[in-house]
C-alpha cells in the first residue's frame, strides 16, 4: 500500500470511526475528499488487489528458500520378527534408527533465475497495485461528478418544466381571451409534457448516481457538495502534448509494470534454459541406530559372538548432477518460455501505443473542453437574450408560440451543455493526469477547495452572470 493511501486510510478511520457524530452528518452531506477516503477503506476491488499483491510477494521468499541450507530429521522404529525352519528358531527384536540430513545448493542456476523472476513480479504486483489505487483515486472523483452532474441535469429540467408549465398557461389564457388558437396550446403542452417526462428520467439518474457512490464507500449519502461555477477553467499546462507523451512514457503505472512483466518472462527463460546446466550440492548426513541397520549381525542361534550396540554414521560430499536425456521436457519448456517472452513484449508496445494515443486524446479533449465551457457559458446567456426578445414578440404579434418554445427548449439545452462541458473538463482532467501518472490525492484537494457547502441545485445550476438574467 503506498503512502498516500495509508494516511487517507488513517483520516477515514479518524472521521467515521472515532468520530460518530461526523459520520452521521456524512450520511446527509459528503464533500469530496471523504467520499475518496470511504472508497480507499470500502472498495471490493482495491482490497482484492493488496491481497492479491500480499500474495505475489510471497514468491521471493519462496525462490531464496530454493538456495538456502534444508535440514532434515527424522527416525523409525520397527518390530521384527524372524521365524526359521531348520533348525527351529523363532526371534523377535525392535530396531530403531535416526537420522539428519543436511543439504546446502553449491550450483543452482535454475534458482537464481527463479529468484530474479520472483523479484520482478513482485515490482511488477506493486506497480499494478499502485494503479489500482490511482484508478480507484479517478473512480471515486468522476462517481462524485457524475452525480452532481446529474443533480444540475435534474435541476435544469425542473427549471424548463416550470418554464414550459407558464407557457401552456399563458397558451390556455391567451385562447381563453381568443388572442391564440389551440394549436399554441397543443404545441405548449406537448412541450410540457415531454420536460415533464425528461424530468422523471433525470430525477432516475441522479438515484443511479448516488447508488454508485454507496457501491464505492459502501456508504449512503442523501446529498453532496457541488462544485462551484468560479472553478477555474484553464488549459492544460504546459500545453503541449509531446510532453504529456513523453512524461506518461515515463511514468505511467501499467507502462512501468509492463517492463516488469518482461523483464520476468527473461528470467523465466533463462531458469528453463538452466535446466540443461549440471547442479551441484553440498550434503552432510548423520544416521544413528540398531546395529543390523548397518550391516552389523547379532548373536545366531549357534552361539558365536556378534556386535549387540548401537552404530552411529556421518558422512559429508558432495553431490553432482548432470541432467541428460528429460524426455524433451527442457526444451519444451525453453520453447514456452521464448514465447510468454515475445506475449508480454508484445502487451508493452500495445500498452504504451494505447497509452500515447490515450495522452494525446485526452490532451486535446481538456482543450476542447476548456472552449466549449467558454462557449457554451455565452450560448446561455444569448439563448436567455433570445427567450426575453421571442416573448416580446409574441406580445406585439410578431412571433408566436413555437417561436417562444423552441427559445425555451434551446435555452435548457444550452444550459445542460454547459454543465456537461464543465463536468467533462475537471473527469478529463483528471483522466489526462493519470494517463501521465501524475495523479495524486493532492488533485483531488486541488478540486475541493472549490466544493461548496451552500450550493443549491435548484438555483445554482445556472453560472452567476445567468442567473442574474433570469
């Protein structure tokens, strides 16, 4: 686990475990740091991939073990009995034996290399641990604005409901004083009816988005802080993407365990291809027991005198093995290996081709989303301009009712576009970073510096400037 995630994992614990009366107030209101910090905690997926990588580690002690001295012990103890037929002799005795053995590989290349091999998956474990982390750090942050985008979508189509409600009256009014015909009014009511219909479905999708946050957090939230309109909209920098491309090459996570990835598949070539080489290891033994385990007789049936102690035996050598003929086993192997090889070489030049063009795609699409924020931001502001000057006209006779609709219906459009251009400028930001593998909590608070604790949906889904115009 990196650093950064065991201080988050520290705060969490401070603020929902020790700290019950902020965790009750969390259940209403989350701001978004504290949605990060439960995710880090809560999240299925992270916690399956440190388990995963407390497991891999395991490896490198399990490959030293296979060049460390083994030492053995062990004994036995047997009843026998002997039954003869000329002449007639019938003897029962108990023989026990002990016995140590100690063994050290003086040669063993196959075991370097396993070990080499073990090493670099583990380095490969931790950075695709890390990934997961940073992963779970965008997972988190883009849960969190996809539901407030969802609010400020529900809120913008309650605002054109309320909109397209006062036009169907103002229609109903204006046939009453025979100043319209019925068609105005169908027209505005079918307008009405379809904003009636888009809000139910948004009020749907804000549900879903708060249901994603529990799946994170494992918590319930009825409400979150939003992000203020006075979020700085800015390129990104520096702003040239061969750089970005060049930094990601360096830096990015997946990029960097995939070097791993290969660097293991050599060594694991290099133990198959050790498999020819001879071993050789360093053996001491030490046996102690009966007499007749070593070849040492008892007294026979005739009388003759024969060794009655115990025989102790030590020994020390050295014992080499030159392997042969495996049954093409070995070459087999060396094959396979050749071939996770060329796989995982393979999987880094498509790892780093998707991460270049995911860097360049991202580059451009923060730039473009910094225009259309702008933009978009003047289009709601024209569309309100267009609505006042339909209005007026429909008063003087020069437009009608379509023609106050369509601004209407243009108007709440614009809005919605504005907020998805805002809300896919900060994801995407957040994305570019990570595709670099520059994204750290620190962006996170970057971001929730502009979190507002008074934002009201229902009126602060329009910037300021619009919402004076209203």
């Amino acid at each position: 686990m990196s650093n950064c995630t065991r201080i988050c994992c520290v705060i969490a614990c401070v603020l929902g475990v020790f700290n019950p009366v902020l965790a009750e107030d969390q259940l209403r209101r989350a701001d978004l740091m504290s949605v990060y910090q439960r995710a880090v905690i809560n999240d299925a997926k992270l916690s399956a991939a440190r388990h995963a990588f407390g497991a891999q580690r395991e490896a490198i002690p399990q490959a030293q073990a296979g060049l460390l001295p083994t030492l053995s012990a062990g004994g036995s103890l047997e009843a026998v009995r002997l039954e003869r037929d000329q002449p007639s002799l019938t003897r029962t005795r108990n023989q026990k034996v002990f016995q140590a053995n100690l063994n050290q590989p003086v040669f063993r290349l196959d075991r370097w290399f396993a070990l080499e091999a073990s090493q670099a998956s583990t380095a490969q474990a931790e950075l695709e641990l890390s990934a997961k982390e940073q992963e779970l750090m965008l997972s988190a942050a883009q849960a969190y604005f996809e539901t407030l985008r969802a609010q400020d979508l529900l809120s913008a189509s309650k605002a054109e409901e309320a909109a397209l409600l006062r036009q169907q009256q103002q229609a109903q009014a204006r046939l009453d004083n025979g100043a319209s015909s019925i068609t105005d009014l169908l027209d505005a009511q079918t307008a009405f009816d379809t904003a009636t219909a888009n809000r139910k479905l948004a009020e749907r999708k804000v549900e879903d988005a708060f249901e994603g946050l529990s799946r994170l957090t494992k918590q319930r939230y009825s409400s979150i802080e939003a992000i203020a309109h006075q979020l700085p909209i800015e390129t990104p920098q520096p702003n040239d993407s061969n750089v970005w491309v060049s930094r990601a090459v360096q830096q990015n996570l997946a990029l960097l365990a995939s070097n791993y990835a290969v660097a293991s598949a050599e060594h694991t070539r290099s133990q198959r291809k050790a498999g020819f080489a001879p071993t050789l290891d360093a053996v001491v033994s030490y046996r102690k027991g009966d007499n007749d385990n070593f070849g040492y007789s008892n007294p026979t049936d005739f009388g003759r005198s024969g060794y009655y102690g115990d025989v102790a035996q030590r020994s020390v050598g050295l014992e080499l093995n030159i392997p042969l003929y495996s049954g093409g086993s070995t070459r087999s192997q060396v094959r396979e290996a050749t071939e996770r090889l060329a796989q995982s070489e393979d999987e880094r030049e498509d790892q780093r081709r998707e991460v270049v063009q995911n860097v360049r795609n991202l580059h451009r699409a923060v730039n473009s989303d910094t225009e259309q924020v702008i933009a978009r931001r003047q289009t709601i502001l024209s569309s309100q301009a267009s609505v006042k000057a339909n209005q007026v006209g429909r008063e003087l006779g020069s437009r009608n009712t379509a023609d106050v609709l369509n601004a209407q219906r243009q108007l709440y459009n614009a809005v919605r576009d504005y907020n998805n251009a805002r809300y896919d400028y900060i994801i995407n930001t957040l994305k570019l970073k990570q595709a670099a593998g520059t994204l750290s909590p620190a962006d996170l608070s970057s971001l929730a510096m502009y979190l507002t604790k008074n934002y009201d949906a229902d009126r602060d889904f329009l910037p300021v400037d619009a919402r004076n115009q209203r």
